[in-house]
C-alpha cells in the first residue's frame, strides 16, 4: 500500500467530490487511508440501501434516529430526513458514502443523497464514490464551484505508483489500474483477473478458499453467521483477511460486518447448501430481512411469508415492499396481500393499498380488512363510502383489535356527517371491543371529537390525554400525528394560538420524515388555522395552499377545509374574487361528500364575505349554517345585519359554553358596536389582546375610534390602519382609514372604483349592490373603458368587445343602452367622456384603484432606486393597496390581459423590494411575509423562494426553513432549474442534537 497525497486533498476541498471509476480502482482503500480531523461518517451502499428507509437508519446510526414508518410523498420525506440528518451532525463532518452504483435514478435513496447534496451546511463536506456517475443531476454544484470531480484516469497508478507497488514494466500492461497492479504484484503475473482471483484464492488454506465461496452467497456476513455455517476458524481467517485486503473488507457503517469486494464477488462461485441455516441464524438475531432474502433464494414461499410481519414490525413499510416483491404473484396467499397493502397504505400510497386488500379479500372480508379499506375511504373517498364497509363487515368477535378500529372508523365517518350520537355510540363501542393500546387510543381520539362538537373540553382535553399516552405506548406514530394535530385544531377553537403551535411543532417533523403527506397536510391547515388566529396572513396562506395541493393531488374530501379558510385570507386581503372562488369550491366539495362541519365553515364564510355587498345573500347563508348545527360566527352576522342584539346574546352564550374565546370576544364587540357601549368593546379588546389575535384587536380599535369621535379618534383608527396594513389585512385597512376620515370630516370622493381583486364601485363609502347595474354589459362596459386607462375607444371597437357575435345595427342600439346605464349608475358627468365616435374614461374625474396604485408603486420603486427616506412608506402603502388582480373574476378577456400583467408585475417589483429592505434590516418575520406574498403570486421567483429560506434560518425557524426549502427544490424541478444548495444560517446554538 502507498500513500496518494496527490488524491487525498482533493477529497474535502469543496461541499461534494465525487469519485468515478470501475471496479478495482482503488477508490475505498483512498478513502480508508485519506487522513482528516473532521468527525466521519461512513456508509457502503448495497441493494437493500435503494430505499430511502434504511438509507437513512445506516446514516443516522449514532447521530439520531429515523422513524420506520413511512408516507405516501417519498420526495418530501428524503428533503425532511435530510433535512434531519445536517442538524444532527457535526457542522465539519465529513459523510463518505461508497458503491453508489448500487443507486438508480428514481430510487428514493438518490432523493435523499441529492437532498444531503443540497441541504448540508457549507463546512460540511459529501463524498460519493462507486462505478457509475450520481443518479441525479450535479450540473448547478459544478457551476457554482462546489463539485470536485475524481475520475478512473486520476485514480489510476501513475508510473511511479505501479514501479513502487509491482516494479518495473507492470504500468503499459495494467494501465495503472490499481486492482491489476496490486495481483500482479501478489502472483507476479498478468493473466486474466479471473484466472487471478482463483489463482490468488488458490493459493490459500482448503479452510479459507471454503469459507469465502459460503460469504460469496451473501451481501454481507459476520464471523458468527459464518461460523454456524460450518467455519470455526472465521474469527482468525476473516479478519487476516480484511487486513491483508485480500477480497474481503469491513463494513464500515455496520460494525461487525464484513463483504466480498467487488472482485471476489464477480469471479467467486458461491457455495450452495448454506441457506436454510443462513435462514434460521438471521431469524433467530432479528435479522428478519436477510433471514427473507436467504429464504426466497430457497424459493421457500411459506417461510417469507412467516415472517413478512417481523419485517414490518422491524423495518417498515419500504423492507416489506421489497421482500413482498420477491414472492411470485402465484405463490402469494391472502396474508401476503394484505401486508403489502398495510405496506402501501403506511406509505399513504391508497390505491395500491386498495387493489392489494381487494385481492386478500379473495378468502373474505375480515375485520382487519375491512377497517383498513375503510379508512382508506374516510381519507379519501369520503365518510359515506368509508360506511358502507363497515357495513358490510358482519362482526365475529374472532380479532377484537381490528373489529375496534373498524368501529373507531365508523364512529370518525358519522361525525365527519355531523350524525353525533352515532358517533359516539360507535366510539364506546370502539373502547369497549380494544384490546389493544392502538385501539383504545384510537377510540378516545374519537371520543375527544364527539365531545369538542358537544362543546365539552373537559371530556375532550381527558380523552386525548388518555389517547395520547395509549398511542406513544403502541408506537403509533400516525396515531400521535393524528391527536396532536386534532388537540391543535381545538386549541385554535379556543383561542389559544401559541398551544396549538407547539402541538403542531411537536408533530409536523414527524410527519416530515415519516412522508405521510395527508397527515402533513393536515398539520398544515391546523397550523395555517393557529397562524391566521395570530395575524399571520402570509405564513397562513402558504400553509393553506400547501395543505390544499396535498389533497387535491389525493382526490380528498378534506380539501373543502383549507379552501374554505383561504377564502378567509382572500377575504381580509380585500381579494373578493378569489374569496367567493374558494368558498364556493369548498361549498361544492363539502357539499358532495355532505360532510357537515365543512358545509357549516363554507356557508359562514359566504355570509361574511357577502354582507357589505349583498345583504340578503348574506342571510340566505347564514341561516344555512344555522339550520345545520350551532354556529358562533352564523349568528353574529345575523345580528350585524338585522343590528339584532338578541342574537349576538345567543352566539356569547353558545361561544362561553364552548370554551371559543374568539367568538365570545367577537360577540362582545359586536355588541358594542350596536349598543355604543365603551365598556364591552374594552372588554373584546382585553379578550383579544389575552388570546394575540392582533386582527381582532385592529376590529375593536376601530369601532372605538368611530365611537369616540373627533382628533382621539382619529389618531386611534390611524393606528389601528398601520397595525392592518402591517398584516396584509387590507379589509380592516380601508374600514379604519374611513373611520379616520369620518372622524375628520375628510369626504371620500362621491364615487371610486374597486378593480383589484374584484370590481366594486362605491358611492359616498358604500358598495353599489348588482341588482344597481341592471345589465351586466354596463358594468363591462365600464370595465373596458378602465383597462385602456384613459385612452379612446371607437363606439364600433367597444361594440364588437361586448357583442362580438351579434350583427351591426344590433350592436349600436345595444351599446347606446349600456352606456346610458352606466352613466346613470355612475351619475352624469361622473367620468365617461364621448368625443365624437371616440368613448374613454377621465381618470381625473373619476378615480379607480388600480391607477392610484400604479402611481403609488412607481414613486416608490423610483424613491428606493434613490435611496430616498420616503420610499419605505410609498411602498408599503403601495402594497396595502393592492387587493389582487386587476378584474380578477375575468381572467379571459383579452381586454383585461395587459393591466392586469402590468399591476402584478409591479406589485410583485414592490414586494420584492419590500423583503430586501426587511432582511437587511434584521426584520426577518416581515421579510418571510412579504416573500410568501411574492411565492403566492409567483411561485417560481426563485430569489424570493432563497430569502424566504435564508430569513427563516436567520430567525430560528430552522425546521420551517427546512420545509420552504424542499418547497423551492420541487418548483425549480418543475421547470428543469437546478436548484441552489440550502442558504441556511447554521448556528451551534440552535441546531438539534439526537
């Protein structure tokens, strides 16, 4: 052996090296005899390494551990295991990963590799060495300068190499290849490797020559497998052996084991006979993966299948798919089809999981059987059809366990159909049948949602405590992802924000490197539900569109929730368009599956946003809510609208009995504001500032500036507008900027016009109903003459614009119509101007957001292009002001296409400023919103995606860094972009430790 400086500091130079050769190149023995200070570790990949799973358990042995369940979103679960495995290593360590080869594109091991590639901090350092090229693209680490790249030509022997290792006239017959080199320097000749490596076998003990045909059978062997396979002399001759480097070499990432080089593998023909005592010595040490591969090389099918539930229990869903592969589809038995649907639906993979049980009910529906296809269906198919099997399922008694979770699943249908004593009934049945701690907690996680629609958070805060400790005592994970998400969710029912966070930080990173999307999803909205009570519009948002992509790609009926609460959000952003859009969508989805809770969430939310616009709508849907069961918000928009206090009364005692601080606090104001009383809208105030819900806080404020009048209020609604306009709640920002102006006795002009986020026009302040306009030509008439800013129109092109297919003489009659309804709405003289056959809009008389916001954002722009102290404020009130898309409920008409491109463009140019500034000013929170509000409308900008990343670690937020980083991976994959490696601030202070 020599040594090969020349290599060796080739190895740690940049974050990734790669060492490229075929077999026999040396490249293990560089990597042995390299020297570093750097903390290591070491892997040598093999076949059962493709998956992600024991990928991942190899590399956090010593460091952290790595759940053994797995989800359906294997890309998501490699960025999170990543993501897991850099906080738990040292920042210098050095991660060698030999025979990568093994690796095929698509495997989910590769994910996970390019995933550490991307995600490890800069003082880290990756190798990854085998015969072939990595299974992923490198081409964006080349071209930043991070990648060093070994090949076969630099690991070959230069001459004096060879001369030094095999003397003189070795290198022109060898090439410098090292294996070549170093048996010619063994035998002292050159003939054919395979005749080598039995020549060099040959000339070992009749004891050693055995030995190694009985480990050519195996991957990977110890001196006691190889010893009760009839070798007594394995202590002495394997590790002689592996110091001698003569074919066998020790398993760095698994002590105590050794293999064959690849060598000896190709050329040694290994012994026969030894399996079935290999099989019984795996079995009997727990090796229930190996005992599995030596029994399907016997092609013992029974004896796989005996122990397909050991592997599961052991390894996860990932190992049994990979031994349930290797029992040919005739040879499988119901119990194999079952497994490996329990496999797929571990993974959140439902419609194999649903083919695999429809074949191991070939011997009939049992209890397991039908509990597992049913909750397949209450996930995704909806809690109708999830019924329906349990229906059919006629209990026995013969596996209680199974028969209560069937039970716990129908009790989860009947209350998702709002049938609450069914549920219950079922629940207790449930816990009466468990025999188990999965079942019982099961049951009481169900018994836990029956009692928080009862409104009885006792019982609700016992039963998940009891599920709880039940579920951490059976070890199931997604049994504990499922409570601490729920527990979240009636936490934000009560008020209480910063405890459902922490629930959801206890469980969102066990959904994330366990990839179990629906269940991340879940997490997701509950968490987006905790952040929206908080303010946090943005994050809010991001986490609803994410929590809905998840179940819309799994055809869920759970979509219906984050669409319903991102209504919400558009809602307060001022985005009427997009509001009615998603709760409409959310009507629709709930509506189908008839799934109450949504139906309720969606009706309230349509009887909000449509109670300033269109009253009687408004009611029509509030009374739907109410007719379906009881609701806080329903009746308060009752109350407002028939200024009913009666029943803001009812929604205080629905809100106090239920324990919803929220909705007692919004009845306080409520009822403050109707009755002018001081006193309660102190007290709402309290309440919210008690709870840090800073939205109601900007309600209350301004209804006491409005009651208080004069100079103090307003200087009160001022405030209340900037703390708005700091949320993105431009709703709340126009409500307490007119109470400021009545307060001063400023007019509003007599009419203004809303386009962005939806067309309104308002007169004195007041929204003009549909029913105003008569025709819905007028009103696109009018919005016509917007989008050309000012410019003329002839009569005949805004005629063929309205009436495209109709006939000339038609066309003119019609427009004289709608444009003297639109004078009239508009009143006469109030901006519609005819020059001639030339019809346009005068913007100094009639004034329309869109362009106020265009003069506001390009003053801005110019003012920070300056450096100027005044840019910061034009910006923001630039960004405050704009609600959404221009004319966003007609995304088709060309006419519409160019202004609308132009405000987003700008607004997005805003933003975009607006982050830069907050980073370099320390104000990381503002600066991840403004990013997320740049991602929502433009979610491939590349650079607002690395900020967000960037302010996220900056602020200590490393797991949600980690998160929006995997978010940024998958949209650059979308479009063929390399992506940058993770810009995270690593900090020793703040990074996680197993």
């Amino acid at each position: 052996m020599i040594r090969r400086p020349r290599l060796e500091g080739l190895l740690c130079a940049t974050r990734l090296t790669t060492l490229v050769a075929p077999a026999g190149y040396g490249k293990t023995t560089l990597l042995t005899q390299a020297h570093t200070d750097r903390p290591v570790v070491w892997h040598t990949c093999q076949e059962g390494h493709r998956l992600v799973q024991p990928m991942a358990s190899a590399l956090a042995t010593g460091w952290t551990s790595v759940p053994s369940v797995s989800g359906e979103d294997e890309s998501g679960r490699a960025h999170a295991l990543a993501g897991l495995l850099a906080d738990a290593w040292p920042e210098d360590v050095l991660i060698v990963l030999d025979d990568i080869h093994v690796l095929r594109q698509g495997d989910s091991a590769a994910g996970l590799l390019e995933a550490l590639c991307l995600q490890l901090p800069p003082s880290a350092r990756l190798v990854l060495s085998g015969r072939t090229p990595a299974p992923f693209s490198l081409r964006r680490l080349k071209v930043d300068g991070e990648l060093t790249e070994i090949t076969a030509a630099q690991l070959a022997f230069t001459t004096e190499e060879t001369t030094v290792v095999a003397g003189n006239d070795v290198h022109d017959v060898t090439g410098g290849w090292p294996i070549a080199v170093r048996l010619v320097a063994e035998t002292g000749t050159v003939e054919e490797l395979g005749d080598l490596v039995d020549e060099v076998v040959g000339r070992e003990p009749r004891q050693t020559r055995e030995l190694l045909r009985t480990a050519a059978a195996f991957d990977r062997f110890t001196i006691d497998l190889l010893t009760s396979l009839g070798h007594p002399k394995a202590a002495v001759i394997l590790p002689d052996l592996a110091r001698r480097g003569l074919f066998v070499e020790h398993v760095r990432a698994e002590p105590g084991w050794f293999a064959l080089v690849p060598l000896a593998r190709e050329f040694l023909e290994p012994a026969a006979g030894v399996h079935a005592a290999a099989a019984r010595w795996f079995t009997s040490r727990g090796e229930y993966v190996r005992a599995v591969d030596s029994l399907a090389a016997l092609e013992d099918w029974p004896g796989v299948t005996a122990l397909l539930g050991d592997v599961l229990r052991t390894r996860g869903a990932d190992a049994v798919l990979t031994a349930t592969s290797l029992v040919p589809e005739e040879e499988r038995t119901a119990e194999v089809w079952q497994l490996e649907g329990v496999a797929h639906q571990l993974r959140g993979e439902w419609l194999p999981a649903a083919d695999r049980f429809t074949q191991a009910t070939a011997d009939g529906l049992t209890a397991e059987l039908a509990w597992r296809m049913a909750w397949i269906q209450h996930l995704r198919g909806g809690p109708q059809d999830a019924l329906r099997i349990c229906d059919e399922y006629l209990p026995d008694g013969a596996d209680p366990a199974a028969e209560s979770m069937l039970l716990s699943t129908a009790a989860s249908a009947h209350w998702a159909l709002g049938d609450l004593e069914s549920a219950a009934l079922k629940a207790v049945a449930a816990l009466e049948t468990a025999t188990s701690d999965a079942g019982m907690g099961t049951a009481h996680t169900v018994l836990a949602m029956v009692a928080a629609a009862q409104g009885k958070r006792d019982e609700l805060t016992e039963h998940y405590d009891i599920a709880l400790d039940h579920a951490q005592k059976a070890g199931d994970v997604l049994g504990v992802i499922r409570i601490r998400s729920n527990r979240a969710s009636h936490h934000v029912e009560a008020g209480e924000h910063g405890a459902a966070l922490r629930e959801i930080e206890e469980m969102l990173p066990l959904a994330d490197v366990t990839g179990f999307a629906t269940y991340r999803a879940i997490g997701l909205h509950n968490r987006g539900e905790a952040l929206l009570g908080l303010g946090r519009l943005d994050e809010a948002a991001a986490d609803f569109h994410a929590a809905q992509k998840v179940f819309d790609q799994a055809g869920s009926w759970l979509a219906a929730a984050p669409l319903v609460y991102l209504g919400e959000v558009h809602r307060l952003r001022g985005d009427r368009a997009l509001a009615a859009f998603a709760l409409h969508e959310a009507l629709r989805l709930a509506s189908a599956k008839n799934t109450v809770p949504h139906l309720v969430l969606a009706h309230v939310g349509l009887s909000e946003l449509f109670s300033d616009d269109d009253p009687d709508l408004a009611r029509e849907h509030a009374r739907k809510a109410l007719e379906l069961g009881e609701s806080v918000a329903a009746l308060l928009v009752l109350g407002w609208l028939d200024h009913d206090k009666g029943l803001c009364q009812e929604a205080a005692e629905i809100a106090t009995r239920r324990g919803d601080r929220a909705g007692f606090a919004r009845s306080l104001r409520l009822r403050g504001v109707l009755e002018r009383d001081p006193v309660l809208l102190d007290q709402a105030l309290t309440l919210w500032r008690e709870i840090g819900n800073p939205l109601g806080e900007v309600r209350v404020r301004t209804a006491q500036a409005a009651l208080i009048g004069g100079a103090a209020g307003e200087q009160l609604a001022l405030e209340a507008r900037q703390q708005a306009a700091d949320l993105g709640a431009r709703v709340l920002v126009e409500a307490a900027a007119a109470v400021a102006e009545t307060c001063r006795k400023a007019a509003r002009p007599a009419l203004f016009i809303q386009t962005l986020g939806g067309f309104r026009v308002l007169r004195d302040g007041e929204p003009l109903p549909p029913a105003a306009w008569q025709s819905r030509k007028a009103r696109d008439l009018v919005k016509i003459l917007i989008a050309r800013r000012g410019r003329p129109i002839t009569r005949e092109a805004l005629g063929n614009l309205l009436w495209p297919d109709e006939e000339p003489e038609k066309v003119a009659n019609r427009l004289a119509v709608a444009l003297s309804t639109a004078r009239s709405v508009l009143r006469a003289g109030t901006g519609i101007v005819a020059e001639g056959d030339a019809i346009r809009l005068d913007p100094d008389v009639l004034p329309v957001d869109v362009a106020a916001f265009l003069a506001d954002a390009r003053a801005g722009l110019a003012a920070a292009q300056r450096n100027s102290s005044e840019a910061q404020s034009l910006l923001a009130a630039a960004e405050s002001a704009y609600h959404g898309d221009f004319l966003e409920e007609d995304p088709y008409e060309d006419w519409a296409a160019r202004l609308r491109e132009e405000a987003r463009l700008i607004y997005l140019q805003v933003v975009a400023v607006l982050a830069a500034r907050a980073e370099s000013g320390g104000e990381h929170a503002l600066a991840s919103r403004y990013c997320l509000r740049v991602l929502e409308r433009d979610p491939y900008d590349e650079p607002a995606h690395l900020m967000l990343v960037r302010v996220l670690a900056a602020a200590g937020s490393h797991g949600e860094a980690r998160r929006s980083y995997q978010t940024y991976v998958t949209r650059m994959r979308e479009i063929e972009v390399d992506p940058h490696p993770y810009p995270g601030v690593f900090s020793g202070s703040t990074r996680r430790r197993a």
